[in-house]
C-alpha cells in the first residue's frame, strides 16, 4: 500500500510576527508548506506572493492545498469582501481545514473582525480550528523596544490591569499541531501564557532579565497617542493599541488557560524566557546599560 502524500499546508502572513514561526514549525514535520506573503523572499523556494486585496494572486497560491493558516492583515477592515472571499476561493481549490488566528475574547465580541471570520469559517465547507490568542509578548520587541531601549521604561496606558501574555512561537507550535494533526477539528481555543501580570510586574521581570531598572510609566491616552504618532505609527494602529491597553486597564486581559499545556504538552513559555532571548532588541546600541540598577523589587 502507498503512503499517503505529504498534505500542503498554506500559511497567510508567513513573514509576520506568528506566520514566521508557523513556517519554521512546519519545516520540522512531514509536510510541504507554502509559505504566503505580499512581498516573499526571492531565495526561498516556497515562499509564493500572496494579498487578500488581490485576487488575481489567489489561484497561484492556494492550487493544491489541504490546510489554511489564516492571519488577518491590520489594516484590512473589509473582512468580508478580503478575507472571507479568499478563504472562500481557497475551499473551492481544495483546502478542507482551516486554522484561524484570532484574538482572546473574540466570541463574546460579535464587533472584531476576527469574530466576524471566525462566523464565516464556521459555516464554510470546512472543518476549523480557532487559536484565540492573549496579547503578544513579542509586541513588546516589535511595537516598545525603543521605550525600554532608549528611556529605560514601559510607556503604556494599562493602569493596574494584568494581562496574560503569550510568546508567538507557542501560538506557532500549537498552530502547527492544528494544521497537521487530528484531534483539532471544530475547535476553539484559548491561548495564554503561565500567569496574568500588571505592568509593574512586567517591568520587573524585564529589570531582573536585562539587568538595569525598568521603569512602569502609566501616561493618559493622549500622551501615549502623541508618543506614538510622533514615533511615525499610523493613527490606526495607535488607536488599535489603545484599545488593547484599555481592556487591560479594564481587568478583562487577564484570563489563563491551560489550553497550550494540554496541546502541546508542556507549559507555555514564561515572560522571563522571552525577554532573555530578545535581550538584543532592549539593549543600548553601545552594549551598556543605559542606568545602573539601583534595586530591583520582587
């Protein structure tokens, strides 16, 4: 009897902040990725161009697949007539399983686009799996770095609200399990780090990683924003931002589950762990620490 074919797993957004590391998950299992996104790397053999605003890119990307990482752009808002029709077009071509990154919450938010994917998938010809997943850690490297790099500090309006942060590549190794493993199908779930923590408890950890005080600053919204745009971020996202710190400031980011325990077996990674790999992204291009520490509190 012949084997069965390696399935093709599609990835959306293989070059951002989750798709990047799904990518490198699938690499170590017996399937073949193809890896979409708007601008792909000339040297990688398969990376395919791929944008939800354009059709004419679909057919190429989505011939031959089995399953489907769907991460929906920011600055898309018209789910319906972008996303919801590609990830149409792609069940048409044969894709029977689709993995939706989608955020912690989004079923009691009928409002998020990504609740509005999610309905769409869950009546599509298809099975589905939703990672609803809590606020990056690595939002921290990519969106804060130059706070904590340059002014020794968190510039974020969350009050004292904790939040469960989650490392993107325990998101990525439970996506991978989703997109290539049985035991998924129809299901939803949640995904957070170990524990909740307030900001001044984030900036102790990053104090004890990176070894100089971290301070917690808890500016108006008008400050941040005006930080923020002045930094050159685009009033969407800064209004996006906003809106996550006010639902931690509000107390409602601070559920744990143990889903990515159960999934994959081990616990998920701690903020601690995070902050150590991506020490280079918090440390003063001159290699020293920008204050001495003083004490840091525990």
């Amino acid at each position: 009897m012949n084997a069965s074919p390696e399935p093709t797993v599609l990835v959306t957004g293989a070059t951002g902040t989750v798709g990047e590391f799904v990518v490198e998950e699938l690499g170590q299992r017996e399937c073949t990725v193809r890896a979409l996104s708007r601008d792909p790397p000339a040297d990688d053999e398969h990376a395919v161009a791929f944008d939800f605003t354009k059709p004419e890119t679909w057919g190429r990307a989505f011939e031959g697949g089995d399953t489907l990482f769907v991460v929906r752009p920011p600055d898309i808002t018209r789910v319906g007539s972008t996303v919801n029709s590609a990830i149409d077009a792609a069940i048409r071509s044969g894709v029977h399983h689709v993995v939706v990154l989608s955020v912690l919450g989004a079923e009691r938010n009928p409002l998020l686009p990504h609740r509005r994917i999610e309905r769409h998938v869950a009546d599509a010809d298809c099975t589905y799996t939703f990672l609803r997943a809590s606020f990056f850690m690595q939002n921290f490297d990519e969106v804060h770095a130059a706070d904590i790099r340059e002014r020794d500090e968190l510039f974020v309006p969350a009050g004292d609200g904790t939040t469960s942060f989650v490392d993107a590549r325990d998101v990525a190794a439970v996506a991978a399990e989703a997109l290539t493993e049985h035991g998924h199908v129809n299901r939803a779930y949640d995904l957070t780090g170990p524990e909740a923590l307030d900001y001044h408890e984030v900036a102790a950890v990053f104090s004890d990683v990176l070894g100089r005080d971290i301070s917690y600053r808890q500016p108006g919204a008008l400050a941040f924003g005006r930080r923020k745009l002045d930094a050159g971020e685009q009033p969407g996202f800064v209004l996006v931002m906003l809106g996550i710190y006010t639902t931690a400031r509000l107390g409602l980011a601070g559920r744990v589950s143990d889903d990515v325990s159960w999934i994959l077996g081990r616990d998920p990674r701690p903020l601690a762990e995070y902050v150590a790999d991506y020490r280079a992204a918090f440390t003063p291009a001159t290699g020293e620490p920008a204050t001495e520490v003083a004490h840091v509190q525990h």
